[in-house]
C-alpha cells in the first residue's frame, strides 16, 4: 500500500489511540467539574477492533502506537490491548499516556503484555495545588505510579501543563524532582481544548517565558539537536548540570510543519488533528464485514484533508467541538 502521506509531504507514521472518554480526576485544562456525559460502553471499539485497525494501519507505514484517554488504566484489561497490538510486527512501539493515579495496580501486566513507554502527568507535587488543579485528592497515588514505573525499569516521561494563577511556581521544583530521579519533565503550553472553554492566552505559560524562568534558578539551557523533527518536545540541557528539559510549545511555536500524528477516538473515529473539528467515522466500517476498501478510503480522504497548521491565534480559529478528554491527549 501507499504510505500516507498529504499534501504538504508529511509522511504519517503515528497513530493515537483513545480508549476511553473518562477519567478519574477533573483537570482544569481538560474537563468541567459539573456533569459531563460519557460514552456507553456498547459505543467503544472493542480491543479486537482497534487491534485489527492498527494492522491495516501498518500497512500505510504506521509504527508507532500510543494509547491515551481520557484516562487508559479507568478501562477494564488495558494489558489485553497491549497484548494484541504486540502481536502485529510492524509495531515498533507501544507507549501509553496516564495520569499515573492507578499505574502502580497494573504495572506487571502492562509490562508483561509488550508496553515499552510510559509518559506521566505531573503538574505540581502539592497535594493543595494537586486538589485546586484536578479537583481531586490523589498526588501521593500519581507519586506512588511514577515510582513503580521506574521500579519495572522504565524511564517515565512527565508531563507538565502550566497554568498561570495555579501551578507556575511549581516549576523548579518539577525540574528538581525530575533530575534527582533521572527523568524528564516536559512543560505542555495550556492549549484550547478545556471542556469549560474558559481558555484565554493570560493563563497560558509560553515555553519562552517559562525557559527564561527556569534560568534563573540552573543557569544557561542548550538547545539539544531534535532527530526525529516528527518528535512534539524541543529539549533543552543545562550546561554545567546533568538532566534535560523538554518544551512542547504547541500554541506559541507549533511543529505543525513535522506532524506525522493520526487519532482514533474512544468511540472509532479518526482524526487527522488534535485541534480540527473533521472526523471520519471508522468504527462503522470496522463493524460491516468486508469493509476493508471503504476503511482504505476513509483513511486516504482523512490524510488527504489534513491542514498544514492548527491555526491557533489566526483569526478564523475556533476550537474543536471535542474537548481533549474526548479526543485522545
């Protein structure tokens, strides 16, 4: 098959995947704290479907997998799906995106069943901020998986979203906590995608602003050469000190130009950007036997309409329809 590539030359070779629209806490950037409706279950891909899409994803030169929320580890078996995508050979990575609330229970398997990757959100490490920030008690849980995570050998990736009035301050000692334990942080720009729509560019932190910030406190920071360009973080070291920092400066300075991302929601659609607002709708075909031509063509129509940027700050902007809990982070 053809590899997919669009318009603009950008050669696809990633796929996120949404296993779930819930999620055990309430995030300010993401989720409202008033009632929210969550899919039925009988409207999720099942694992058997998701599985046998990524082995046709594969053929179009898809390798990497990475599985988000919502929250992962809130649906039954995850280890399951590991399993199955492990299975699929042209699969070089499976990674996963958690809140770390629950990795600690579920570790083992997802470790036994093929899992290479594990990013973590950390957005402070006080339980006071952790409660104003998510709504939810919880820190010491989100410690407890970044532990455990390190303890089965990976090297988790911790993910830092800013928010100006909450947790700014909360940066050094992100950094600090990072570098003791050999890890990385990487500070994610407060995007438009919160449910509330309460956005607004005064509580964005910038990459910019938050690079000087840190300065003061570890001294100059070295641009570190990007391999893969593909790769969303620019990272940064400190000269004279050990450890790194990544920036993902997805509003102020996007790497749209690099993109190589699909999505597939929680309830089979696909996606060819976090911030658009078309859908093709996957899980219908997948559910109709001999569909494989019409998936082909929805996969191709998807990358072939694909933007060349999001268009944050451009005048006709208008956020998605979907908040990020239902798109996959």
């Amino acid at each position: 098959m053809n590899q997919l590539i669009d318009r603009f030359g950008r050669k696809h070779r990633s796929l996120r995947i949404s296993v779930t629209d819930r999620c055990n806490i309430r995030c300010q950037y993401c989720m409202s704290d008033g009632p929210l409706e969550f899919l039925p279950k009988k409207q999720l891909l099942t694992y058997e479907e998701i599985a046998s899409f990524c082995q046709l994803m594969t053929r179009f030169g898809i390798t990497r997998l990475r599985l988000t929320g919502g929250e992962p580890l809130v649906r039954g078996e995850l280890s399951t799906l590991v399993r199955l995508l492990r299975q699929i050979p042209a699969v070089e990575s499976i990674a996963m995106t958690t809140n770390g609330m629950l990795l600690d229970q579920h570790l083992e398997t997802l470790k036994d069943a093929g899992l290479d990757q594990i990013n973590i959100s950390l957005d402070t490490l006080s339980e006071t901020t952790f409660r104003k920030l998510s709504r939810r008690d919880g820190i010491e849980r989100v410690l407890a998986g970044i532990d455990a995570a390190i303890a089965h050998g990976y090297r988790p990736r911790l993910n830092t979203v800013l928010l100006r009035d909450l947790n700014f301050e909360d940066a050094i000692g992100l950094v600090e906590f990072a570098i003791e334990r050999g890890l990385v942080v990487r500070f994610i720009e407060f995007m438009p995608l919160d449910s509330d729509r309460q956005w607004n560019g005064s509580q964005m932190v910038s990459g910019e602003e938050l690079r000087t910030h840190l300065a003061t406190r570890f001294g100059p920071m070295i641009p570190i050469d990007r391999k893969d360009l593909s790769r969303p973080a620019r990272d940064y070291r400190f000269e004279g000190l050990s450890g790194s920092v990544g920036f993902i400066d997805s509003v102020s300075k996007p790497f749209c130009a690099a993109c190589d991302r699909l999505r597939l929601t929680a309830d089979g659609k696909l996606r060819n950007c976090l911030f658009g607002n078309d859908e093709w709708n996957i899980g219908e075909v997948l559910r109709t036997q001999d569909g494989e031509n019409e998936l082909i063509r929805l996969i191709e129509e998807c990358v072939a309409n694909k933007f060349a940027a999001h268009g944050i700050g451009q005048p006709q902007f208008a956020p998605p329809e979907r908040a990020m809990y239902q798109i996959g982070g």
